[in-house]
C-alpha cells in the first residue's frame, strides 16, 4: 500500500495528466514504445462495451491505467480474444461472426475459442456464470502465454483489457452485497490485476453505446442481458433503476466506495497472506497444515482472510460465507473440532494444528478442464515438450509419463520445463520458469534472500547461468522425480552434500508421496538446481556476480507473482 504522500502524489499526477493530454492525442507514449512488441489482447464479445474498447483502442489515444496515461496503443501489439459459449446458438454464432469480421475491417487478428460452457458446467455440478467467466480468462492467459513467447517479451509484460463499465462495477457491488460478502467483495472489480486491465470503468453503458452511435458503429445486443434469471440481469433492470431514481449518481458513489474498499482490501489482504505464510507447518497440492495456536493469537480480520486464502488455495473455485468462516475459527478457540466447508473440504483442529483437506471426492476439476479447452483453442502449451502431452482430449491414459490409476509411490517423470515456460504436473501443481535481468549496482544476493523468505520455498531466484540457461535465447531443465541415491548441495550447507531422501524426510513429504516430488536439473543428466517447494542448490545460488536471475516457480491456481490478480 502507498503512503499518504505516495497516494495524493499519484493523484495529483493524474489530475495534471489530463491537462497536457491534449497535446499527447495521437501520440505512441515513450514509455509503450519500448513494449511495442508485448501483446495487448482485448477480450470482445460483440456487445457495446466490448466494441467501443476494440474502436477505442484501435483508433484513439486511450488510457490503459498502467501509469503511462492516455496515449495510442501500438496497433502491432492488438490481438482479439472472442469466446463463444455455445449457449445461444445461431444468435452466439452470428456475435463470433461479428467479431471476426470487425477484427478483419481493422486488420487485427482474432482468435476464437469456442467452449460448450452449459455441458461443462453440467459435468463438473458449477455455475454456468462463473465457468464462462473461468473459461474466458483462462484462455485470455494462455493466449498471452503464447504470444509473449511467439515474440520473445517476458509474459508479465503483456497486458488483457476488458470493458467492464462503471455499471458493471454498481451491480456487482450490489449483488456481493446480497451475498453477504465482505470486503473483498465490496471492492467490486478492480481497475488492474496481474495482467488484467479495465480501462473502461469510468464511463457507463450509455455513454459507451452513445460512442458508438455518434461514430456510426454497430453492435450486438445479446438477449440473456435482459433475462432476469440471472442475477446480474435481474440487479441491472429491477433493482438499480429503483435506486437511481432516489439517488441519480448512485453508479458514481457505488464506484467511489469500491475504489476505498479496493484500498482497503489490498491492504488487509497483504497482511494476511503474510501471516499465512508465517503459520504455515505444510502444504501439499491436497492439504494445507497451518499452527492453531497462532492463527488463534491472530487479529480476527486476518485470521478470517487466512481461512478464505487457505480455501482459495486449494479449491480456486471455493466461496466460503461467514458461517463457514467462524465455524472454523470457532474450532480454532476450541482447540479442537471439524468445520465441514464446501466442496468436500474440511479444516479439522488438534494437536495444536488445523488441517485443511479433502473428506472424499477429490476437487472439481472445472478450473483443469477450462484451462485444456483454452489450450487447444490457442495453441496454448507448444513450448512443452511432446512428452508432456497431459490430459488428452478424451481426458484419459498417461500424465507426465503417470498413468492413470497407478500409485503415485510407483509413479516416475520426466519431462524438460522450458525457459522461459510453464510445465504441468501430474498432481495439479505447475512449474514455471523465466529469467530476470539484473541492473547494475543492484543487490541481488538481498534481493533473492528476501525473495525466498517471502515465498517460503514456493518462487525461488537463482543464478541463470549457473543452472545452465542461455540469459539470451533460454533453454531449458529437466524435472522429474527422486531417484535412487540422489544427492544435492543445499542452499546454507555451505557445499555439503545430503542425499534428497533424506531431505524429504526433514522437510515432512510423506513416504508414499515422494516418488512425485518434482525435482529439478540442469539437464536429464545433470545436478539438481531445485527440489522444487523445499530447497536449491548451493551451486546455483545468486552472488553478486549474477547478471541474469532465473525465477522457479511451483504453484497451484495462481502464479505467486500474478496472486494480485
């Protein structure tokens, strides 16, 4: 969070900003002309927000909200993402048709993603809504995923715009407020997350569509907008009007209280994933062991957003409500008790400890299947090896050399992790990889001290060289898991070796889980840079003579940089 004089500062900035963008209209920022290669992908469905932010942001200076104020986007850089959810038949196919043929007016490429969302959903007992919108911005990440490493920018450069309005913002106000969320959902939609920016969230739905009118510009209206099954519909056209006609800048309002929230939120969230991170005893890819007694000690407002972060992390799909909250925290006092919490997930109290896991079927897999039909619409996954194929189309057989059924003790893999690129594991989890220049003068041995401390083992920064990886064209490692008589040079050991069974048993990594613990290598023969979640290697560890870092990352849901998001 900024302090008070970082925050007016800013603000004042952008008050100026806005008296010299006059002179800046029509005009590529210098600070975007050095990303002219980093992708811009906006997400259009056809409708009159999404068309005015693809006319917007191809003809006129606009304001991305990434600091660099108003200023034309380098028309290189567009790339259109248009999903089709199969829900409204030839009215859905008219709207990819629209879009396509509006993308080829502007000369800017499209890609289409065409998901049956309502058999999705059916599978996997979830929320039409909520896995459109899953699908949606999976496959906006995997686009730019492959974009970024088409042209050869880091990933974190490029930037997904959506068209949320300052009415979408007032009704998700409102129905987070009928939910009975907390802050975190009063906050609304934020202006920038991770890759993720709403430049549009200062106008309205009027204003967009009287844009386009004065311009002569089409769009779709789609129908289910005006059906009131749905609750955003129904909050759109039945409860706002009977607002706004007591209170006509009640959008404005709306929007202001969630700007405060948004602040307030960060904030508060920060907090808590700091004492998350300071309780936690373990953490598997299905479970999460955090000290009872001190989220006990802990300020009830973090230790409710500790319980939700837990729950986030391990079903990203989880919406826990206060009962299941304080049912937990409840336990926590106690010291003793289960709290049965949605989707098969229960936290359980004893010892000193609570446990969060699963009591029976395992996780939805909504978020696994979205991301594979993102994949395959994109061309998502290329940099992976072709012995990384996953879960094929017809979701059976082998995950990185496992097969289905067998015995992660009996499990062996072995696949390379490009650089920079992603690798799935078969348990759920995925490693990422990328490089970091180094500036000049900086201190980079305190910044990856710092950087581990921070992750506790799950983002590690390491020497790029020293593991082997070209800083210019990348390369690669190899993953797989422990072999017999494997050894490493831990990180603080000062070069002594120890074999990697034994520090599994240090580190509390069950017997039976072992075999699928991924451990990382300069190459299929080479010496281990990371048992990935626990330790790396003395041998690759940063000095000051480093002038490329290499990031390793092992996550489940988000990547520990885009956890903003």
């Amino acid at each position: 969070m900024p302090s008070v004089h970082a925050y007016f500062n800013k603000k004042n900035a952008s008050i100026a900003k806005g008296q010299v963008d006059a002179q800046r209209r029509g005009q590529v920022d210098g600070s975007r002309r050095g990303q002219a290669a980093a992708p811009v992908i906006l997400m259009v469905s056809g409708g009159a927000d999404s068309m005015a932010l693809l006319h917007m942001t191809a003809t006129e200076p606009i304001d991305l909200g990434d600091g660099t104020g108003l200023a034309r986007v380098a028309k290189e850089r567009l790339h259109v993402l248009h999903v089709n959810h199969l829900l409204r038949g030839a009215d859905a196919d008219a709207d990819q048709h629209f879009v396509q043929a509006t993308c080829d007016s502007l000369d800017i490429p499209c890609t289409v993603l065409r998901v049956d969302v309502a058999k999705l959903a059916q599978e996997r007992d979830g929320n039409v809504e909520e896995i459109g919108r899953r699908v949606r911005y999976d496959a906006a990440r995997e686009l730019a995923q492959k974009l970024c490493a088409e042209q050869g920018v880091s990933r974190q450069k490029a930037k997904i715009l959506t068209a949320h309005t300052a009415d979408d913002r007032a009704e998700t106000f409102m129905m987070n407020v009928m939910r009975g969320s907390g802050m975190s959902g009063l906050a609304s939609i934020p202006r920038h997350r991770g890759l993720i920016y709403r430049p549009l969230l200062d106008y309205t739905h009027d204003q967009l569509k009287d844009w386009l009118k004065a311009r002569a510009l089409d769009w779709h209206e789609d129908a289910t907008n005006t059906d009131t099954h749905y609750l955003r519909a129904y909050m759109r056209h039945n409860v706002l009007p009977l607002l706004k006609a007591r209170n006509p800048l009640l959008v404005q309002t709306v929007c202001k209280i969630a700007d405060l929230m948004t602040d307030e939120d960060d904030y508060l969230e920060a907090k808590a994933a700091r004492k998350l991170r300071q309780i936690t005893l373990r953490k598997s890819e299905s479970s999460l062991v955090l000290d009872a007694l001190k989220l006990s000690s802990t300020d009830v407002v973090i230790a409710r957003r500790v319980v939700r972060i837990v729950a986030r992390q391990l079903i990203p799909e989880a919406w826990l409500e206060f009962r299941h909250v304080d049912a937990v925290l409840e336990a926590v006092a106690a010291g003793v008790g289960v709290a049965n919490l949605p989707q098969n997930l229960e936290a359980r109290v004893r010892l000193g400890t609570v446990t969060f896991s699963f009591t029976g079927a395992a996780r939805s897999a909504v978020g696994a299947a979205a991301a594979v039909a993102a994949r395959s619409a994109v061309g998502a996954g290329s940099a992976r090896s072709a012995g990384g194929a996953g879960a094929s189309a017809g979701g059976v057989a082998a995950t990185n050399g496992k097969l289905a059924g067998t015995s992660p003790a009996a499990a062996t893999f072995g696949e390379h992790l490009a650089v920079p690129g992603t690798l799935e594991l078969a348990d759920g989890r995925v490693l990422s990889a990328r490089i970091l220049p180094v500036e000049h003068g900086f201190d980079v041995v305190s910044y990856a001290t710092a950087h581990s401390q921070e992750w506790l083992g799950e983002s590690v920064l390491l020497d790029a060289k020293a593991c082997g990886v070209d800083p210019v064209h990348g390369g690669s490692l190899w993953v797989s898991g422990p072999e017999a008589g494997d050894t490493m040079q831990p990180l603080g050991m000062h070069g002594q070796s120890k074999k990697i069974s034994d520090l599994l048993g240090e580190a509390g990594v069950p017997v039976e889980s072992r075999s699928m613990m991924p451990i990382v290598r300069t190459n299929i023969r080479g010496h281990v840079v990371w048992v990935a979640g626990i330790r790396p290697d003395e041998r690759v560890k940063c000095t000051q003579d480093t002038k490329q870092l290499l990031e390793l990352n092992i996550y489940s849901g988000h990547k520990p940089f885009e956890r903003s998001q």
